[in-house]
C-alpha cells in the first residue's frame, strides 16, 4: 500500500512541476515592449518604483545611488533594473516600462 501511496503522489508532483501551473503565461508576452518608449510615463514609472530608493527625480536621498546627473549609461542602468544590485531586487519594471524608465533615466543622467 505505500508504493502505490507513493507512486501517486510522485506522479502527481511530476505533472504539477511540469505544468508549471502557477507560472504566469501572460507576464512573457507582456514582458515584450509594445511600442516607442515614453519618457513622460518613464517618469511617473520612476515616481512609484524607484523614488523611494533614489530620491525624488532621482536626485538622492535614499539608500539608492544618485541618478540625476550621474555617469551611468543606460546600458548599465538596463542591466542593474534586469539583474537587481545589492539591496536592488531584479526586474522591478519589465518590458513596456522599463523602456518607458530607461526613456525617463536618459533625461536626468549625464551619462
């Protein structure tokens, strides 16, 4: 009686674990960008996400570095927001928005 306890009970998380049915199918397609990045939403994106961290306009005052005026390049700022650093969580924006944030990022950096 345990083997077959455990035979269905192995078999039942073997086809849970490959449907993946708590994966989100609908954050891959929409993780694509829709269209031309929009500094303007970048902004307010940056306001509710990133703010709290790196200051108002990104001008400091929190544990995150200072954006404004920095020498960061939006390839760097692309790969911290992807990939987190330190305290950072990765991928606090994707897609649309990041490209809307890196929009909004490329008009306060001086890099």
């Amino acid at each position: 009686m345990p083997a077959i306890i455990f035979v269905v009970v192995s078999g039942t998380v073997f086809v849970l674990a490959e449907l993946h049915p708590a994966k989100d199918e609908g954050a891959a397609a929409s993780a694509a960008p829709a269209g031309p990045a929009d500094a303007a939403n970048g902004e307010q994106l940056f306001a509710d996400n990133c703010a709290g961290c790196h200051g108002e306009g990104g001008t400091g005052g929190g544990i995150g570095p200072t954006l404004a005026g920095s020498q960061i390049s939006l390839t760097e700022a692309r790969s911290t927001i992807e990939n987190g650093s330190g305290v950072m969580p990765a991928d606090l924006v994707s897609g649309q928005e990041l490209e809307d944030v890196l929009a909004y990022l490329g008009t306060i950096v001086g890099g």
